[in-house]
C-alpha cells in the first residue's frame, strides 16, 4: 500500500487532466463525480496509507518515495520524492477529507455556473498541489507544490473573469504571495550553496553539526524561508491579499483559507523547524509576526461590513494564532490550531456561502438578518463553527487549541508576558466580531427574501464539519482537565515537545480561566453591543470616524503599497514605455539623413555649381599650399 | 553517419528552392514539401538524439564530424560537428520549422513560394550556424541566415515591415562585421604563433593570446553575439523586427535566431577567450540582470501584443548573460534549458499572437478581452504559455531559471538577488496579458472562432514540450551536460577527450573518403 503513496497526489491530477480535456464535452452530471471523486479517493488512500503506516512493525519514522529524477546537473540533483511522516500525514488528512468536503459542497454550490468543470479542474489542481507541497520530500519540490499552489489561488480567485475587479484581487493575492516566494527562493540558493542538497532530512541533519544556535546563516535563512512564509500564510507584512480574495467562489474562500494554501506558511516553518531553532531571532520574529498579526487583523474583523471579509480578517487573525505559538516553540499547537481551524473555518465560510446565495449575493451583514428561522441548519452549523472561532470554553475544539498557544505563548521558555498579552487581547477580540457577525446575520429582524436554500450536499458538508469543529477538540486536553496529548503524542517523532519554563505548570488553570472569562465576556459585548442596544455601535462607530476607517481599510497597508510600490512601477513603466535605448540609435539615422541632405545638396546636376565649387576648391588648396 | 550534417543544411536549401518552383504550381506544394523536408530532418535528428542517448559517446562530447577541405591555401574546411549542445538545437530548429511552416499555412497567401524559400533557407542558415566547426564556414552562415529573414519581414511583415526589416538587418550586419575582424585577427595571431594559418574550431581553441589582443579579439565576437541575443542596450531591434515580422518569421527570430547568439556566447566566448571572458564576466552578468529587469519593466508597459512578447524575450535573454559568465556548470546547464524552453515557450506566445491576428486583424491589446469566453483552448494554452513565462515550476523554464539562479548564486549572490526580482516583475507582466487578453468583459461585434484543428496540432506539441522541458529535463540535460562542461573546461578538458578523439577518431565518425581534420 505505501508504494502507491503518489496515489495521494496523483489522484487529484488524474481528476484535472479528466476535466481539462473533457471539458464543456463531458456530462454536467460526471463532472462532479470526477472533481469530488477524485479527492475522496485520494482521501481514503490516506485513511489506509496512514493506518499502515502508524501500525506498521516495526515503527517507521518516515517512508520516502522516489517517483523519478527531476533534475541531476553537475552536482545538482533533486529527485521527484515524495515523504510521509506525521506532520505531513496530519496535513495530507486534513487536505484530502476538508477538500472533500468542499468539492462535495461545490457540487451542488456551482451546479448551475457556466464553468462547472473549468471549476473542478482549478479545485482539483488546487488539491493536488497543495498535497505536492505538504509531501514532497525536498524543497524544490515543495517549492513546485507551493506555486502551484499560487497559480491555483490566482485562477480560482479571479474564476468569475468577466468582472475586471476579480481579475484584480486575483493578480493582487498572486503577484503579492510572489515577493515572499521570491525571499524564499533566494533562501533555497543559500541552501544548496551551504549543503550542497535540497533534500529536507538531509538539510536538518546537517544543520546542526554545521551551526550553532544563533548562526548568522541559520538566521538569514530562517528569515528567507519565513519570507515566504508570510506570504502564504497572508501574515504582517504581506497580508493584504488575503481580504481581497473574497471575490472567488465561497468553496474557493473555504479551500484557501480552511485546508490549503494559506496554511502553507504555517507547514514550511514547522517542516523546517531544526533551521528555525538554530536561529533565535528568526523563531522569535515569527512569534512577534503572529501577535501583530492577530491584532490587527483582529481590529480590522471588527468593522467589517461584509460577511467573507469579516472571515477573511479572522484566517489572517488565526494563522498568526499559529505563528505566535511557532514562534515560541510551541510546534504541535501550532498542528492542531491549524487543523481545528481548518474544520471551522472551512464551515464558517460554506456557511456564508450558503447564506449568501440565499440571500440573492448580499455581502453586507447589515443588509441581513433574522435568517436562523429562514436557514436554520446553516444556522445551526455556522453557530458552531463561529463557538468554535470564539473559543467558547469546554464544548468547542477552538476553546482547546487556541487555549494551548495561550497558555504556552506565556509558559513556554521562548514565550514571554508581551506575547501571551496580545494573545489574550486577540482572544477577546475573536470573540467579539464572531458573534458581531452572527448576531447580525442570523438575528434581528428579517431584512431580505431567502431565495435559495441549501440542498444535501451542502447540508452533509455542513453537519460533518460542525462534528469535527467540535468533537475535534477532545483529542488534547489541557493537564488540569484530565490531560489528554494525541496531538503531540502524535506528532512527537517529528515535532520537539515544547519545554516550559519551570515552576509554573500549576497555574495553567489561571489561564483557562482567563481565556474562558474573555472569551464568555466578548460574547456578552457582542450581545450588548448588536442585540440589547443596537442604536450603540453606531454611536461608536460615529465617535472614532477615522480609527474605524483605518481599521475598515486594513490598517491602510494597500493605500500604503500602493503609494510606495504599485504607483512608482507603473509611472516608470509608463514614461519608459517608448524604450530610451532607441534614442541614440535614432540619433544616428537622423544625423546620416541630415548629411544625405547636405550632400545630396551639393549634386544638384547644374553646371555652374560645379564650376563655382572647383573654382572654391582650387582656391582652398592653393591657399592652404601658400600657407604651409 | 557524418554526411548526414551537411545533408540537413543542403535538403532545406534544396526544400527551398523546388518550394519555389512548384508554387507556380499550387501553393499547397510548396507548404508539402516545405513540410516534408522539415519533417525529415526532423525524424534524422531524434534517430540520431534516441542512439546517442542509448550509448553515451564517453571520453568525447563530439556525436558526429565532417570535414572536407573547401579553400585549403586559406585553411578554410567544410567542417561540421555535432555535439550534444549542437544537437539539442538542432532538434528545436527542426521541430519549430514544422511548426513555423503549419502556422504560415492560412495566414500567408501571397508570393507563398518565395515565402518558403526564405523560410527554409534561414532554418538552413540556422542549422549552419550550429553545426559548423569552421570560423570562415561559421561566419559564411551567420549571414546566410540574415538574408532571407531580412525578406520575410520585408515582405510579409506589417505596417510598419521597411523599417523593422532594415532596422534589423543593419543591427545584425554590422555587429557582424565586427566579428569577421576578430575571425580574421585570430587566423592571423594563430598562423603567426604556430605557423599553421587556419579557421579550425579545434586548431583556433588553444590559442593563446595576449591579453589586450585577446580582449579585442573577444570583444569583436561578443558585439555580434549580445546584439543577436540581444542584451541591453543592444536590443533596439528586437522589438521591432520581431513584432513587424509575419507570425513565422517571429516565431523564427525569437525561439531560433536568439539562440544562435546564445549559442556563440558558449560555443566561442566561452572556450577561445576565456580569460578576457572571464576578466569582463562580471560587467557582462550586470548587463545580463540589467536586460532581465529592463525588459521585465518595458513588457509591462506595452500595448501591442507582440512587442510585449518580445520585451520578455529581452527578459529571458538576460538569464543567459548571466548564466553564460557566471562560469558554473549548474548555471550553464540553465542556459542550455534557457535556450530550449525559452524557445518553446515564446515562441508559442508569439503564434498565439499571431493566431489572433489573424482572427480580429490587430495586435493591439486594448482592444481586446474577455476572449475566453469564445475561445477557451486558446485560452488555457495562454494560460500555460504565460505560466511557463513567470517560471511556473513543472514547466521547461523553471527549471532553466531555477539551475541559472542557483549556479549564479555561488559567484554572485547580488545579482543573483536583482534577477530573482525580476521573477516577481515577470508575474506582472505575465497576469497582464492573460487579464488584458483573455479575462474581462468579452469586446463585442467580434466573431471569434476557438482553435481550428491544425491550430489544436500546433498548441498541443508546444505544450506537450514545455511540460515534457519541466518535468523530465534530464534527457536534455545528460545530452548537453558533456558538451557544456568542455566549454566551460577547455584546457583540461579538451585537450585531454576533445583533441586526442579527433586524432583517432573513435567516438568519432570520420567520413571515409576525403575526410581530413588539419
């Protein structure tokens, strides 16, 4: 059964090339069938590839397969392999079984949309690279997945391509995610020219007989690598792609933002942890880069007005979620942050999805509302999801996996009061423009017609996900409520468990409390604010006019690149358009046409020009032989 | 075997000229036969690329030989080589020949036998040009190629042909006759030194010159090379003849007539002068980077398609710069993938071009979009073409720019940095025309017909190729690898596998009669 781990990957690719070819010639009926059958086959080749291989005797580490020789040239030599081990098995999972959800979900979300197959064929390629990227077993593969995955990002973001605006976010999301991959790249040359390899396990076994702690090198690198990183992962300072990406499909929002693509940045980082450990300030910049991160995004949540964009704010909130507890060592908390966001997030956006095709394609929350009579399976489901963004305590898989990395980003030997304080200032924000979002979609009275309502294929979507938003969660329970560790257990092989500060591993309740007591608190705001006196958030919203602006904008980094990149290049492009160079060249074809004309001039066919010009000429000479 | 050389160059100018004739017959005979020769030197090549491939030639990077003595009191040969390099190029002349020839089948209708004359005798000037092993026969082909392409914008061009035709023809002429200087000072430093006055490839590479002498000398060889790449600020050109030119006569330039600058830069630069080389290396890879962002920020800014295309060509041209002086063999074998995937992929961008053409009569792209809507295939094989543009990996030149990049990086970690961002200004440009083009609001009153099935033929090999170049190159890269590090090597190498081959001539195929090297 491992032999055919490409399976895995290959499957999705099978699918694409099916629908690329196929086409408008293939039965509307089979495209789906291919699209989602594809990825689920690829998921239940997980199911029993990972079982084999996690009951497999004796225990193996990794499993490595090399499909063919990619590229050999005069030392340079990378194989096209592929590698599994935990940390790549808990992405492949999460990929393959949330993907599947979504194409299921799409199948009935795009069934009446012109591209359905050009649909399934992006979404298939999505997949597929996505899983490139998580297994590939060297960097340069990785580096071919995480394009890939870049491309897939573009196409799928600016899918509706009649409208320029889409158009526009796609290039945004694609040009922007670039810089970092462009940081990155450069930090794959270091690589090679350092250990001669861009193989992953031999760069980590290398690296620390090579570096010690601290090693400027580590440290570029680790920084390169974390370049493309923030990328990805949409994370300070290259997040400002991500809100725009809204403009594609719901199912497209969800596969970015749930199972693919921006947690990337979070799988490099932790894929490459040995480099990140040898480099302190590097691992330490990626924690600062989570906390801002989840501030400002988390301020930026808060006043939005359309529903994808508010979720959007709260991926980029979450992944630096992630960051921080990367940053501070935390990697299995990092993992299982990652995967439990990834069954909520994925349900929260096909929730709005959902609602928003209900609702005739109305993005604006204050245009909704009252829909939980209208919708109530979305509502339902898309409460839960929400409890579980919010961390409500004990019942959600949120509540446990965010109150890991509060706990650690505090606890842990690399964590510190500053950190934990942005979390916890984070963790009451999330809490707020969650039930800010659902209050008004879903609450108050009833503003727009339902034209549309969900059929079984988003409904099942929905429920499996609402189950595993929540029971997700028991896998890893803190110490102080019975203590439950699959997630690191699982992931211990590959992952360093992360060593706490001594002393203080009593007070881990402390904290609980605290993020239970923020986290109930924000809930209570929200109501206040949104239920009980609606006539108030606007009252506040009216008093800080300019803070809100700045918060609506997104901290006005896209007025800010726009100022200090985008304009700058386009001015210069355009005044260079003409290419100077042909200047000088001009230059020489006008002066041979100007002494063509003089002497041309000079044969003009009369005689008595001639005769005066020999008359001068036999002057000159004469004269000139008188002088010398 | 070894006749097989001068063959493919004397089938295409014979190809060209029954062209000629039979087209007073019907036009349809000219583009069979034209086709056909095409086709048969195609299938000659890979017969002998699959044998070689099978038993690598060790000890010697030379496949084939043929030599005759031409004007033996000069010490001018008919010699021609083959090596893997040579090879390579070969097979892309012959496989975007047919294509060049497919893509004129519709669009060109007047004069059509004189058309293909032309076009078969610059792919034979082309195949002259990497076949010969003779600096007299070498530069003899450099113009032959020149000629006749000359004529094909002249003649079938657009608007603005006279112009562009003379533009180009000047530019390549008298960067040429720089080189013909150099040739003929390097014969003379060479009889002077050894007494034996020759234009042998293989006799000239030991040379040693003085410094300032070689210097000049390189210099000579170098102008007419960068000007055929071209490299800023020599490129002037380029954009005009390329987007002047009939769709064939583009595809030919770009994908073809580049590479034989490329291929100078390699074949002579690199192994004849190699410390002068080496002492402007660095100037010469900062106008290799300067050409990748320069052209990067001229592409961006453009509104006719085709010159658009050909500003990226500016682009991609200056990965070879930078890769042909950066003196790594990583980096070297990039520029060998540059050139094939380079070919491949601009020149499939410049049929799409003319493939629109064709449909709606323009080349301007304000007046297009939303073309996906009517034209879906052309649409996704744009969409592959400008993916291989940006250096999506799993295409051809990905993995030409990746080895440049990361060869480079171990002698010029800077430059390597500005040319990675020009990776970042290619995506720019790239998003552009496929938004401009194919996305938006589709531009009404236009009746627009997706690909016909020749068109699905032409699209479908290059397509084929490019995925074929990103994810298997290493056919390509065991083919040159042998060849491209003698270059890099010559005083160990060549002296100790090259020379002593030529003697003997075992990996060598001498021909029997009359065959003689000195």
């Amino acid at each position: 059964m491992s032999d055919l781990v490409w399976l895995i990957p290959g499957l999705p690719f099978v699918g694409a090339v099916i629908l690329i070819f196929g086409g408008t010639n293939l039965p509307r009926r089979l495209v789906p069938v291919v699209g989602a059958g594809s990825v689920g086959l690829s998921a239940l080749m997980t199911l029993f590839i990972g079982f084999e291989f996690l009951t497999a005797t004796p225990t193996a580490q990794s499993y490595q397969q090399v499909v063919w020789n990619w590229i050999e040239a005069s030392g340079f030599s990378v194989a096209f392999a592929f590698h599994l081990d935990v940390l790549s098995l808990v992405f492949i999972f999460v990929i393959t079984f949330v993907g599947f959800l979504i194409h299921l979900y799409s199948a009935e979300f795009m069934a009446s949309d012109e591209g359905y197959a050009r649909f399934f064929a992006y979404l298939n390629l999505f997949v597929g690279f996505m899983l490139i990227l998580v297994m590939a077993d060297n960097l340069l593969l990785m580096y071919l997945g995480w394009e890939g995955v870049g491309l897939c990002s573009y196409l799928l973001i600016g899918f509706w391509y009649l409208d320029e605006k889409n158009g526009y976010a796609a290039r945004k999301a694609f040009i922007i995610t670039r810089v970092g991959d462009t940081a990155m790249v450069i930090g794959l040359f270091i690589l090679f020219k350092t250990f001669g390899t861009l193989n992953i396990a031999g760069i980590q076994e290398q690296a620390p007989q090579l570096w010690v702690v601290g090693s400027s090198q580590a440290t570029l690198i680790a920084l390169l690598l974390l370049g493309g990183a923030v990328g990805k992962s949409a994370q300070l300072p290259l997040q400002t792609w991500l809100p725009d990406a809204m403009a594609g499909p719901s199912p497209v929002s969800a596969l970015i933002h749930a199972a693919t693509m921006v947690t990337a940045g979070v799988y490099i980082i932790a894929r490459t942890h040995v480099i990140f450990e040898l480099a302190p300030i590097a691992l330490f910049t990626v924690g600062v880069i989570g906390a801002l991160t989840l501030l400002i995004a988390g301020f930026s949540a808060l006043t939005q007005y359309d529903l994808k964009r508010v979720l959007a704010y709260s991926t980029i909130s979450q992944i630096g979620y992630m960051f921080l507890a990367l940053g501070v060592g935390a990697w299995s908390s990092a993992i299982f942050h990652f995967m439990i966001h990834a069954f909520f997030k994925a349900l929260l956006f096909l929730g709005a999805g959902a609602v928003i095709a209900a609702v005739h394609h109305e993005h604006d929350m204050f245009k909704m509302g009252g829909l939980r009579k209208k919708l109530p399976l979305v509502y339902w489901t898309f409460l839960i999801g929400a409890a579980s963004l919010a961390a409500l305590p004990f019942v959600t898989a949120g509540f446990y996996s965010k109150d890991q990395i509060l706990w650690l980003s505090w606890a842990s030997e690399k964590g510190n009061n500053w950190l934990f304080l942005a979390a916890l200032i984070g963790a009451f924000i999330t809490t707020v423009y969650t039930f800010r979002m659902v209050f008004l979609t879903f609450f108050g009275e009833v503003k727009t017609q339902v034209t549309r309502v969900p059929g079984l294929a988003i409904n099942i979507s929905l429920v499996v996900l609402a189950i595993l938003s929540t029971i997700g969660g028991f896998i890893e329970i803190p110490h102080s409520m019975g203590h439950v560790q699959m997630v690191t257990d699982f992931l211990s092989p590959v992952l360093p468990v992360t060593s706490i500060r001594p002393g203080i591993e009593s007070s881990e309740w402390i904290i609980q409390l605290a993020a239970a007591i923020l986290s109930i608190g924000g809930l209570l705001l929200a109501y206040f604010l949104y239920m009980k006196r609606p006539s108030l958030h606007f009252k506040i919203k009216n008093s800080i006019p300019h803070l809100h602006s700045f918060w609506l904008s997104g901290w006005r980094f896209d007025s800010l690149y726009d100022w200090l990149v985008v304009r700058p290049f386009v001015y210069v492009a355009n005044i260079n358009k003409n290419d100077p160079f042909n200047g000088p060249y001009n230059g020489v074809v006008r002066a041979a046409n100007f002494f063509h004309r003089i002497l041309s001039f000079t044969q003009s066919g009369i005689l008595r020009w001639y005769l005066i010009g020999v008359v001068i000429g036999a002057i000159l000479i004469l004269t000139l032989g008188i002088w010398l | 075997m070894a006749i097989i050389l001068p063959g493919f160059i004397v089938t295409l100018l014979l190809g060209g000229i029954l062209s000629w004739i039979v087209a007073k017959q019907s036009h349809l005979y000219a583009r069979w036969i034209s086709l056909l020769t095409l086709l048969a030197n195609f299938i000659a090549i890979i017969i002998i690329w699959i044998q070689n491939m099978k038993s690598p030639a060790s000890g010697s990077s030379w496949i084939l030989n043929f030599s005759v003595a031409w004007i033996p009191s000069f010490g001018i040969n008919f010699h021609m080589a083959l090596d893997g390099l040579s090879l390579l190029l070969l097979s892309l002349t012959f496989f975007l020949g047919i294509l060049s020839v497919l893509i004129s089948w519709k669009e060109i209708q007047s004069r059509v036998g004189l058309y293909h004359f032309c076009l078969l005798w610059v792919l034979a000037g082309i195949t002259g040009v990497f076949l010969t092993m003779d600096l007299f026969l070498f530069y003899f082909f450099w113009e032959v190629m020149l000629i006749p392409m000359f004529f094909l914008i002249l003649i079938w061009g657009h608007e603005n042909r006279r112009y562009a035709a003379f533009k180009f023809f000047i530019f390549t002429q008298a960067s040429g006759l720089l080189m013909l200087l150099s040739i003929l000072g390097l014969y003379f430093v060479h009889g002077g030194q050894t007494g034996i006055y020759s234009f042998d490839y293989f006799q000239l590479l030991g040379t040693a010159l003085a410094p300032k002498i070689g210097m000049w000398l390189m210099l000579g060889f170098l102008v007419a090379f960068i000007v055929k790449l071209p490299a800023v600020p020599f490129h002037a050109w380029l954009p005009d003849a390329h987007s002047e030119a009939p769709t064939a006569g583009s595809l030919v330039l770009a994908a073809l007539m580049l590479k034989t600058g490329a291929y100078g830069l390699l074949r002579f630069i690199v192994p004849l002068f190699r410390d002068a080389a080496m002492e402007i290396a660095p100037w010469a890879m900062a106008i290799g980077v300067l050409g990748i962002l320069y052209g990067a920020l001229l592409a961006f800014s453009q509104t006719n398609l085709k010159r658009l295309v050909a500003y990226t060509s500016v682009s991609h041209m200056g990965f070879i710069m930078l890769g042909v002086f950066s003196f790594n063999e990583v980096a070297a074998q990039g520029v060998v993938m540059q050139m094939m995937a380079h070919g491949i992929s601009t020149g499939a961008l410049f049929i799409l071009a003319g493939m629109i053409y064709e449909r709606i009569h323009t080349r301007d792209i304000r007046e297009m979009g939303g073309f996906w809507m009517k034209m879906p295939f052309m649409g996704a094989t744009a969409l592959v073409f400008t993916m291989a543009t940006w250096g999506l990996p799993g295409l051809g030149n990905f993995v030409a720019e990746f080895l440049t990049l990361v060869g480079v990086w171990q002698v010029a970690p800077m430059l390597t940095i500005l040319a990675a961002i020009g990776l970042v200004a290619a995506t720019a440009y790239s998003l552009r025309i496929l938004q401009k083009v194919f996305y938006g609001s589709p531009v009404v009153s236009m009746e627009l017909t997706d690909l016909s099935f020749r068109e699905r033929i032409i699209m479908g090999a290059l397509v084929i190729s490019i995925i074929w170049l990103g994810l298997f190159p290493q056919p390509v890269l065991n083919t040159s690898i042998e060849a491209v590090n003698v270059m890099l090597h010559p005083n160990n190498k060549v002296e100790a596998s090259v020379l002593p081959s030529l003697k003997t001539g075992d990996a060598f195929s001498l021909r029997e009669k009359g065959g003689s090297d000195e």
